[in-house]
C-alpha cells in the first residue's frame, strides 16, 4: 500500500483539474482496503473516503479534504468455462481497454462495442458505461465490494444493482458506500457482432472489410478508430467524455418538440418515452465550439465539455449551469450531467 499526503490530483483526473486530496491511498489487496477502512473508523476520523478509478468521469470542485482511495489490483481470473460462456473475475485496478484487449485476444466475446472507453474496470459496474449499442451490464453478473464505513466484504448481484443507461443503484442509494474491488464477467465463445450503431458498418465498409469475414480484433480496431476521429484526447484537451446524459422525454413532449423541430433526432425507448440527443439540443442553443472563459463546448461534439486550459472545476460546472438554462429556456428539457461533481 502506498499512502500519499497532500497529493496533487492533477494526473487522477481526465479533465486536468489542478486540486489536492489530504491523502491518496493506493491498495494492492482487499485485505489492505479493509484494515485500512477499519482503522481509519476506529481513529473515529470522521473525513471522507472516495473511492477512485482513473479520473475519467469526475469533476473537482476544490480540494478534497479526505482520502482518495484507489486499487492497484490487477488479476483477471476465470471462475468457470461451460458451454457457450465462459466466467470471469477482474478486479476493479484493471484499465477498462486493457481488459477489453484481453478478453478480445482470448477469444472471449461481447465487449468489443466498448473499447477505448477510459477508466477501470471497477468504475464500469458504477456507472453501466455504453457504447455503440453495448452496456456494461450487459456481461456483469455479480460485482464484489468492500463497505467503507464497516470494512466487510459484501457481494452484489446485478440485479441489486439496479442497473439502467448509465446509471446503477451505486449512483444512488448506494453511493459513497462501497468501494467495488472486483467485477464477474460472463462472455461468450462465439461471436456475435452488433454493427447496427454509429456508423459501424458505414466505417467497416470503407475499410474494405467484409461482414461475413470480420473478427472481433477488426471490430474493436473500428470502433477504436471511429472514438479517435470524435472525442478529443484528454491528454491534449482536458474532458470527461459526454459531460451530459440524453434526457428522456415523455411522447407527449416529444411529439410537441418534434412539431416544432422536424429535423430533432430522437430515439425510441418504449411506447410512453422518447431518448433526445442532448448534443443535438446543446448545438441548438448555439453551444457548439464556445467557451465561457477557459471552459469550452467541444468544436466537434457539443456534448462533451472542455478544459481549455487552466480551467478550475467550478468554471467547468458554471459553463454547465448555463448550458443547462438554455436547454430548459429553448426546449422545457432538463439535461443532466453524466460526470460526477467531487466538493
Ligand atoms: C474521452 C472520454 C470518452 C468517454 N467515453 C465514454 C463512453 O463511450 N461511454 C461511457 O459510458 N463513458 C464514457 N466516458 C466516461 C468514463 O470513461 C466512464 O464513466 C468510466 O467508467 C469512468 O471510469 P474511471 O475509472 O475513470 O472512474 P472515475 O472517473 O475515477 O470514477 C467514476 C465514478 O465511479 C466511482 N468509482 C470508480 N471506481 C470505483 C470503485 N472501484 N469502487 C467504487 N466506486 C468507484 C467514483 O467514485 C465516481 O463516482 C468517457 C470519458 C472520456 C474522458
């Protein structure tokens, strides 16, 4: 375990925002994260735990005055192999691609719509990630975690864990709660690719690559290119990816919008409600490619938010506050962010 006091967050966030944690904790076994949950309640230390992945999806606020706690475990176990599927347990340390690439190049199948996508694998059974038509929860069965505010281990099923587009019951009732240390897999021996979404089968023709033939090493390249040529790097340009979710509206607000803006994107969730494009709606409030001060609207993808450069949490969170009232003022939409705001 290595513990670090005042540590700078600046490399443990994707946005590049420049705060501290009072200490920053690295793990190397569920043990350590449970002796050290334990003690620190039984120094009756009363600040904060938050329990981190790569940063991918946060935004600070301020410094944070607690302890930022983050695995460095890195083991992928198969529990079982029957039939058609084979089982298996990551632990949350793991970077997300990283475990994409490995299941890809053992012939295990399912998760190939979600490469590239930044962070670890602990934080995916948090936030349900997605991607072209695929979601975490689509493969986890069961996710294991350790209680941090009694240190015992404690096991969830996906169905407690409630999961919905990106959302689960760990962004609720659950948050702050449990630190995730590993997540259960099921994947498939067969492949079965999912090409109906983003343009998948527009950019695997261009690349002169037949369905019939495709493997899913050529499926996860595709994908990886077509999220290069859309989101910006955060290394070159500060971001948490999408900064908003797509709101869902009843059909009833839909058919009134849509009446006024015939040319509204929308797709289909059910026959009561509709999913609108919250880029689409933020581009039509003039957002796309703006800045309000060092915070800036993506030029090429009105949904994700950026550093430009020195830019402070609570900037970030101000371009969105106002992005938020010209949806509302435009379209009655509420959006909501997708990031999680820390302070
Ligand atoms: C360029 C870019 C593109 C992106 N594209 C996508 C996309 O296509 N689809 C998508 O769904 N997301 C996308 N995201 C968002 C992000 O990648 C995901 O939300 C990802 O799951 C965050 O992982 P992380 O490890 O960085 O988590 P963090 O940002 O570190 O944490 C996210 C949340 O999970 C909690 N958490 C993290 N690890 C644990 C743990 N082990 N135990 C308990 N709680 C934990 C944190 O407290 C926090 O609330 C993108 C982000 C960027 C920067």
């Amino acid at each position: 375990m290595i513990i670090k006091d005042n540590c700078s967050l600046l490399g443990h966030n994707t946005f590049g925002i420049d705060v501290k944690a009072s200490h920053f904790v690295d793990y190397d076994s569920v043990d350590e994260l449970q002796t050290f949950v334990r003690q620190h309640h039984d120094a009756g230390d009363a600040s904060p735990l938050l329990h981190i992945g790569g940063g991918s999806n946060l935004l600070f606020l301020s410094d944070f005055c607690g302890t930022i706690l983050h695995s460095r475990m890195q083991e992928i176990h198969v529990t079982a192999d029957e039939g058609d599927y084979v089982y298996v347990r990551v632990t949350a340390g793991i970077t997300w691609d990283d475990w994409v690439q490995y299941a890809v190049d053992s012939h295990w199948y399912g998760l190939e719509n979600l490469s590239l996508i930044p962070g670890e694998v602990g934080a995916s059974a948090v936030q349900n990630i997605g991607a072209y038509g695929s979601e975490a929860k689509d493969f986890i069965l069961f996710v294991d975690t350790v209680d941090l505010q009694t240190g015992e281990i404690r096991h969830f099923t996906a169905e407690e864990c409630r999961y919905g587009y990106r959302d689960s019951a760990f962004k609720h009732e659950l948050r702050g709660r449990y630190a995730v240390t590993h997540v259960h897999f099921r994947l498939s021996h067969s492949f079965r690719p999912r090409l109906d979404y983003g343009g998948i089968r527009r950019a695997l023709e261009e690349r002169g690559i037949n369905e019939t033939d495709l493997t899913a090493e050529q499926l996860r390249q595709t994908i990886i290119e077509i999220r290069r040529a859309k989101l910006p790097e955060p290394k070159e340009l500060g971001n948490a990816g999408s900064f908003f979710t797509n709101p869902v509206v009843s059909r009833e607000t839909f058919e009134r919008l849509s009446n006024k803006h015939s040319d509204m994107p929308y797709y289909e969730v059910d026959k009561e409600r509709v999913k609108i494009p919250a880029g689409w709606l933020i581009e039509q409030c003039g957002w796309k490619g703006k800045a309000q001060g060092r915070a800036g609207v993506y030029e090429r993808q009105a949904l994700v938010l950026v550093n430009l450069g020195g830019a402070t949490g609570k900037e970030i969170a101000a371009l969105c506050e106002r992005i938020q009232a010209d949806v509302k003022a435009q379209f009655g939409i509420e959006i909501a962010p997708e990031v999680n705001f820390i302070g």
